[in-house]
C-alpha cells in the first residue's frame, strides 16, 4: 500500500513524499522510499527551494529522492529513525525529530522539527539543521528547547542500531506514487 508522507503548513502540503507501507502494527509505521522516488519540495516564486514554513508563497515541485530510505515512525513519538542506502549500500541512520503525527487512510501527516542527526555506520554523529531549528524557533514554527531536550533523550538511549539494517526491498515492488487524495488536507 502506498501513503503519501506529509508535512502540512496552514492548510496546505508543504513536504511530500511517496512511500510504501512495509508494517503496520499497533504504534509503529515502517515507511519505504526508493532512490528516485517523488518527492515534491516547497519553491517560491524565483525557483528557490524553501527550508522553514512562513509567509512566502510556495508551489510544489517534484525532485527525486538521491537515497533509498526505511522509516521507524512511532506515532505519538518526537523523532522517527530512517535507515538511507546508496547503490543498495546502507549509509547511515538519519533521526528526524517531528511531532503530531496524524495517520489518515492516505497518508501520514507531521510537523518536521527540523533538527536532525545523522549517524555513521562507525557510529559517528553530527548534527544537520541546527540553522534551520533556529530560524524555525524564531518564526514561532518550534520550540527549540523541545526539540533539543528530545536530541538529548534520543543521545542518551539510542534508538540505533533498530535490527532493519539488512532490509531489502521486494524487486517486484513497484515504485511508490502518491495515492489518490495525497493533497486534500
């Protein structure tokens, strides 16, 4: 089954992705998304690519994933932890802090809360987005020190590694597309 992943701002899609539903079982939501699936990004009206949700007006144009992604989203949860692979190769765990999920029949919705941590196989970490959570926080999008606590937390117990790591992809799965009704909100 397919699912379109969204992250919603006043009203409208801002983020979209196509992913297929690999498991679903009580609060847990696996999510695959092949390399060179859709994803449909916020532009403004110059062809610029926008980061934070605010006031711009944005069309959605689609660019294609550069990854392979597998998604643990436990709903209710503050973060969600994707496993990417390149070439078929795992290349690292990517923790996406987030909130209010809302499962609908075609689709998971959520607030992105634009910090993430990206962690190496060798179990290497850094931090992506900090720029993006500041300027989030002062928009009145997030808040900053809610996400850092749960940074914080998720450092402390590791979600990592999740027992995914050798996940393969049924070949005959075709690519996800976005179902139908993946832009009424």
């Amino acid at each position: 089954m397919n699912i379109a992943l969204r992250e919603l701002w006043r009203g409208r899609v801002w983020r979209v992705s196509a992913c297929r539903v690999v498991e679903e079982r009580g609060d847990l939501l696996v999510l695959w998304h092949p390399e060179e699936a859709v994803v449909l990004r916020p532009f403004d009206g110059d062809g610029v690519e926008l980061r934070i949700p605010g006031e711009d007006a944005w069309r959605l144009e689609s660019r294609p994933s550069q990854h392979a992604a597998l998604g643990l989203v436990r709903l209710g949860g503050r973060f969600s932890v994707w496993h990417h692979w390149r070439g078929g190769r795992f290349r690292n765990w990517y923790v996406n802090f987030e909130r209010d999920h809302v499962r609908t029949p075609v689709s998971l919705d959520l607030v992105d809360e634009k910090l993430d941590l990206v962690v190496e196989p060798d179990g290497r970490r850094r931090w992506k987005d900090e720029d993006e959570l500041e300027l989030a926080a002062r928009a009145g999008y997030v808040d900053a020190a809610a996400v850092r606590a749960e940074a914080a937390r998720v450092l402390a117990d590791p979600p990592w590694p999740t027992g995914w790591e050798d996940f393969r992809a049924d070949p005959a799965w075709p690519k996800p597309e976005l179902p139908a009704g993946w832009d009424e909100v």
